[in-house]
C-alpha cells in the first residue's frame, strides 16, 4: 500500500476538519502536518501542528514542509462584507505564497485548492468572488504540480460531529437535519465524509478532471474498483 504525506490547511473549519478525520482514519495517509493560526488543539500520533499567525510568512517554515506528498489547502473566507482587495489578499495572495513555497521545496508534490461552485474560470465575469478563485485556481493549475484538482464543492452536509465555525450555517444545518436522509441521495449534494474521502483518492487515483463538483466529488470518493 502506498502512504502518504500531508499538509492541510484551515482544518478549523469545517471542510478542513473533514479532510483532517478522513486522513486521521485512513490508511494510506501516514503522516499530517497542519499549518493553523489558531490551536485546533487536537493530539493524535499522525499529526503535527505548526501555529502560524501571519501566512505571509510561510516562508519562516519552509523547512518543515519537506518529505510531504501533498498539500490540502482548505483555508478561506466568505466574500460578504469584504472588498475585492481584501478578498484577493487573503484568498489569492495568500494561495501564492504558500504554493509558491512548497513549489519550491518538492515540485513532485500534488496541490488540492478548495474552491466553490460557480467558480469563475476565466476571471471575467462579474461575481468578484468568482473571479478572485478563478485566478487562484488558474494559477495552482499553471504553477508546475506533479498534480493539482481545484475542490468546487457547493451543499455540504456535515457528518461524525462536525460544525462550522460560521454561526450561522450552523443555526441552518439544524433546522435542515430532518431533510439530511433525502439530501444526501441528491447527486449533486455531498457530505463532509465524502468530501475527505474525495481529497485522500486524488492521490490514489490521479484523475483527468481537475474541476471537481459535488457529483465528481461524490464519484472519486468510492471509485470503482477493479
């Protein structure tokens, strides 16, 4: 069985949390590095985590990323509230660093960007959060990986526990329980199990589609077996 290293961001999110549970109990991933601005405060013997409270000095760390596989990046922000330059800084400049970074330390690595739904691929259009994660994803795209798939999920539900950091998601994700059994048999919706399962078979069975939504996310989370 082939094992693998990774690094995962953001998993005091949600997403991030997902990912991080499906590494923890899956057999093929060996070891985690987390890289979190605030103390997720978990111990488990795969897992490693490095408090970093400004990413703009991912560099200051460069050195612990070596022998590392794979990179999760599940780190952002919601768009409301927040101007197109202050979106792009933490969404796009932020990305750059830290894939320009392991870029430079391991170019045989893969980089797995989650993204949205409705993402904006030409960086055109006149969502500005679309565009923002367009040229973020085009750039991961272009950087030069061993491998690289841009993460669209669009409803996620949450399973074994887990809760957004968002309030108010939360207050939604209760009121939506009693639906959770007929959701989860809609394509197009996925679950956070999936969705971490989804992130550990990108290494195990590189793929040709790069733009994951929901229904490929759902399909590379059991792929066929042969």
């Amino acid at each position: 069985m082939q094992r693998f290293n990774v690094i995962i961001t953001g998993s005091t999110g949600m997403v991030g949390k997902s990912v991080l549970l499906e590494c923890i109990e899956h057999p093929s991933i060996e070891k985690i590095l987390l890289i979190n601005r605030s103390s997720l405060n978990f111990n488990h013997p795969k897992v490693n985590e490095i408090l970093l409270s400004n990413f703009s000095q991912m560099q200051t760390i460069q050195e612990e990323f070596k022998g590392f596989d794979a990179c999760f990046h599940c780190m952002g922000i919601s768009s409301i509230g927040k101007s197109e330059e202050e979106f792009t800084k933490i969404t796009f400049d932020l990305t750059k660093i830290l894939a320009d970074t392991l870029y430079k330390i391991n170019k045989d690595m893969a980089f797995n960007y989650v993204s949205g739904t409705l993402t904006d691929s030409s960086e055109k259009g006149k969502t500005m959060w679309a565009r923002v994660k367009g040229k973020t994803e085009n750039y991961i795209l272009n950087k030069g990986f061993k491998d690289a798939y841009m993460f669209r999920p669009g409803g996620i539900i949450p399973e074994k526990g887990i809760r957004s950091s968002t309030g108010w998601y939360n207050v939604i994700y209760v009121l939506l329980k009693p639906f959770f059994p007929w959701m989860k048999k809609n394509k197009n919706m996925t679950t956070t199990t999936k969705f971490g399962q989804a992130m550990i078979n990108s290494l195990i069975f590189p793929a040709e589609l790069k733009h994951l939504e929901n229904e490929d996310i759902n399909l590379l989370s059991n792929p066929p077996k042969d």
